[in-house]
C-alpha cells in the first residue's frame, strides 16, 4: 500500500536554536514561521521485491511487477505562528514489465489544507508542540473510463484527513539534538465515484456503478539525530492500515455487483540522511522498506527531497 501524501518539512523554529534541520523521510510536520513559504518536492521510486499474504506470511512478488515514479511537492505558506496553510502536488508514472504503462505522467488527487498548531513547545518543562493537521483532497487525479490500468491514479472522491503531530526537541550529551515526533491521523471518503468501464478501482470494460474507497490512516515516530548544525541522521517508524475500496454496480454481463476488497496493512521503516547548507536550505536522501504486513506488498522505495524556504 502507498505511503501517505503527509510529508515532513523543516519548523524555522528549530533554527534559531542552533540546529538545522530538513526532516525525516515519512513524519508530517507542524506549522512553518510566519510569512515564510516552504517548498519541498520530494522524488521516490518504488521496488517490488515480494507480497504479505491475508495472514502476514511473506511470498513472491505478483508478476509483472507494479513499479512508478512519483513527485509529491508540499507548498505551505505560515500566515500567523502557529497557523500554516499546505498543499500537495502529486503526479505520478506507473508501469508494469511487458504488462503496458500510463500514458505518460498522471497528476494524482490533490490535498488542500490547514495546520493549526495549540500548544507551543516549553523545552525546560518538556512540553512538546503539539499541531493539528485538517485537510481535503480533491478528485484531479484519473480514475474512471481509462485507456489502461496505469492511468489509473485517482479516488473520484473528496477525501477528509485529519491528524496530529507532537514534536519536541532535547539535547544529548556532547550538544547533540534529538528532534522526535509522534503523530497519527486517519482519512475518510466523505462522497462516492461514478465508475464506468476500467477503473482504479479495478473493475473492466462494461462496468457501470459506484464506489469509494476505505478508511485509511497511519501511525508512527520519528528519531533525527543531530551529528553536527549541517549533518542529521533520521529514521521513521510507521504502521500503516487501510480497509478495503466498496464497489457497487453492473458487470458487462449484467450482474449485479456489490463487493468490499480486502483490508491490509503494513509496517514501514525509513532510514535517511539530510544535510543543510544552511537554515533554510536542505537535502535529504534514504529509502523506506516494508517488513510486516498483511495483503500488502514487501518493497523498497528509495526517495530524496530538497527542502527550501522563502
């Protein structure tokens, strides 16, 4: 299953306290400082390498592999300190081995939205930040009467999220910086797609109906480890869930069809590195893999992103 379109970015607040940082692989931040523009565009390819079957036992990977390209270029704008406003950018490449590919880049469903961020942080009291993240993704992406499956990168339907993050900052021995963050959040269809021949959500020619997709959300923590103001290490821990897409409609044949596709899970670990020139500027280089699950594939999804502020 793929990763959440939450990414990380870089809090100006951080700066002034001496260390620099450009954020973990997967972790959603809180708000940026006020009047800044944050742009960060991510680039991550994903492998294939096996399958978690319904009960979590590991298997080969289905032929022909599912391999894509993706960018996902997070925009947020600080309009008060502790007030941040965000969208997402996502287009994607898909293709399967001598199994056809999209034709050409698709942009995938777009997410608009707010960060409002209610407790500030009080390092000598151990009070972490604490932000609430509100948003809604629109149905831009291709989804129904397709030309072929790899076209296929959008819901149909306008998707309610919300999540939180906690993050908190403490010094090690020897004046090294441990940012760490804690978050989850949950997604939620709030409208249902027309569908009409080949689908995202699997279905063929001579299919006509209804669906959306389930409840979907994740779960994790991030480590970044400060060796010097340019040099971090980072790690992400993360468990990801989704129920299965509901599908209600008429087959080319005309059968009746109302089925629910499986749920599955997965568990995610994301190691990387950044280094930053400078406060406002950063890369970060790493991959994520998959090593648990359950009816979700086992891969590799090596990524980087350059983060800048304006």
């Amino acid at each position: 299953m793929a990763t959440s379109a939450l990414f990380c970015t870089f809090n100006i607040t951080d700066a002034k306290a001496g260390q620099w940082y450009t954020g973990s692989l997967v972790s959603p931040s809180g708000t940026t400082g006020e009047g800044v523009l944050n742009v960060e565009p991510y680039y991550s390819y994903s492998q294939p390498m096996g399958a978690f079957g319904p009960h979590g036992g590991t298997g080969p990977a289905k032929h022909p592999l599912q391999r894509s390209l993706s960018n996902s270029t997070l925009w947020k704008y600080g309009i008060t300190p502790d007030l941040s406003i965000q969208f997402h950018t996502m287009v994607n490449y898909r293709w399967k081995h001598a199994a056809g590919h999209a034709h050409g880049p698709k942009a995938a469903d777009m997410p608009l939205g707010l960060i409002y961020r209610f407790v500030r942080p009080d390092p000598e009291r151990y009070i972490p930040a604490l932000s609430i993240i509100a948003s809604m993704a629109f149905p831009t992406g291709d989804y129904s009467n397709l030309g072929h499956e790899q076209d296929g990168v959008g819901t149909g339907t306008y998707i309610f999220r919300l999540g939180f993050v906690s993050q908190s900052t403490y010094t090690l021995p020897g004046q090294h910086e441990l940012r760490v963050r804690v978050w989850n959040w949950f997604r939620r269809s709030v409208s249902s797609a027309r569908l009409k021949n080949m689908t995202s959500y699997g279905t063929d020619y001579g299919f006509y109906g209804r669906g959306h997709p389930g409840m979907s959300g994740q779960t994790g923590i991030s480590l970044e480890y400060g060796l010097n103001q340019k040099w971090v290490l980072a790690t992400d821990l993360a468990h990801d869930w989704a129920n299965g897409s509901h599908i209600k409609g008429y087959d080319s044949r005309g059968h009746y069809v109302n089925k629910i596709s499986s749920a599955s899970s997965d568990w995610q670990i994301a190691p990387a590195i950044e280094y930053n020139w400078n406060p406002r500027w950063g890369i970060i280089v790493g991959s994520a893999f998959y090593f648990a699950g359950h009816n979700s594939n086992i891969q590799v999804t090596p990524q980087f992103a350059v983060n800048s502020m304006f």
